[in-house]
C-alpha cells in the first residue's frame, strides 16, 4: 500500500501502525513524488492526507480518476473542511475517512481490509473487461457490421437487405460474433459488447 502525507511526524506514526497491523507501506510526502512512483498494475491501497500543502490531495485525486485502475482510497486528515471531501468522495468514493486524531487500530485495520478487498474486486473487473475487448477486436469487419446493426434492434432480413447479403450469411455471422464474444443468448450479446467498450455508430 501507499501513504501520502506532506507532514513528516504523522507519515512515520501511520507507517508505523501500518506496519504493526501486519502490512507494508511505500511513504510518499509529495503528490507528483507519489505519481511517478505509483503502478497502477500494483495491487494494495492510498492512505491520503487530505490538507497537504498546496491543494496536493485534490490534484493527486484528479490524477488518479484519469487512469483505468483507482487505488482504494482511505483518507486519514489532520483538519479537512468539507468541499475537500465532498470533492474527494466525487472523484474517489474513499473507501473510510479517518481525524487523525481520533483514528483507532481497529478502525484502520478494518478500512484496510475493505479496500483490499475492493482492489481485488475492482482488479478483477478490469482484467474482465480487457478480455471483452480483446474478444471484440477478433471479430472481422463484416462480423462488426451486423453486430452494429442488431445493436439498433435490426432483424436478420432488415440487416440482410442492408449488408445486401444473404439471410444464411448474416445468420451465420451472427453465429461467429456469439461465439467469439462467449455469448449464449443476445441479451447476455448486448451486456457483452457494452462491457467490452463497443461505441455505437452514428
């Protein structure tokens, strides 16, 4: 897991205690620090201060929300006023929001089992959705044009009037597309070509 935090004192007592409830912690004090080193292919979670200098915590945040994976965010402030988290809950729905001082070990420690599981959750959506997207990519140009227009509601002899080929060959792609996207049924083709990122046609 991460800590971000710009106060010296209170990164090492939260690496500390991080390290006590059985967990290791790569400490950042700087938000650009924090987004050169951070991989979004690792697994684990941020422990955030929201009032670091300079409007850090908010920037880091916008940051993250531009990449595919968000790290679970637990934020754990000295003093936060309420557009800040109010903002922090748009662009990350924290995972727990944590006084400084009136944080206990029972509570953290459940927060950083929750956003754990939360990352393996959320980890495994994203390696689903990239296969759906490599199974798209298989499909042919004419496989592409008829999954378009049964998309839009079409039946097999508008769409064979349209593609102005055979009812048999539009049957037949269609067979090919749920095949190669895994669909049994095309209520499940549609949740699949959705998933997947399909861009519907003008």
């Amino acid at each position: 897991m991460h800590i971000l935090d710009d106060n010296p004192e209170e990164l090492l007592l939260l690496a500390q205690l991080v390290k006590k409830l059985g967990f290791s912690a790569v400490c950042h004090s700087n938000g650009d620090e924090f987004l050169r080193r951070f991989d979004e292919c690792a697994t684990g979670c941020l422990i955030l201060e929201m009032k670091m200098a300079g409007g850090q915590s908010i920037s880091v945040l916008e940051a993250l929300a531009k990449r595919r994976i968000i790290p679970p965010i637990i934020i754990s402030t000295r003093n936060a006023d309420v557009p800040s988290v109010v903002r922090a809950y748009q662009l990350a729905c924290p995972v727990a929001f944590f006084q400084s001082r009136s944080r206990s070990e029972i509570a953290l420690l459940e927060a950083i089992q929750s956003a754990m599981a939360r990352d393996d959750e959320q980890r495994a959506e994203y390696a689903r959705r990239q296969d759906l997207e490599r199974r798209l990519q298989q499909l042919t140009q004419p496989e592409t044009d008829v999954l378009h227009l049964l998309l839009q509601g079409a039946d097999h002899t508008t769409i064979s009037t349209e593609l102005e080929v055979s009812r048999r060959t539009v049957e037949n792609r269609r067979a090919k597309i749920m095949k190669k996207l895994g669909a049994s049924c095309f209520p499940e083709l549609v949740r699949i070509a959705l998933d997947a990122g399909y861009k519907m046609r003008p």
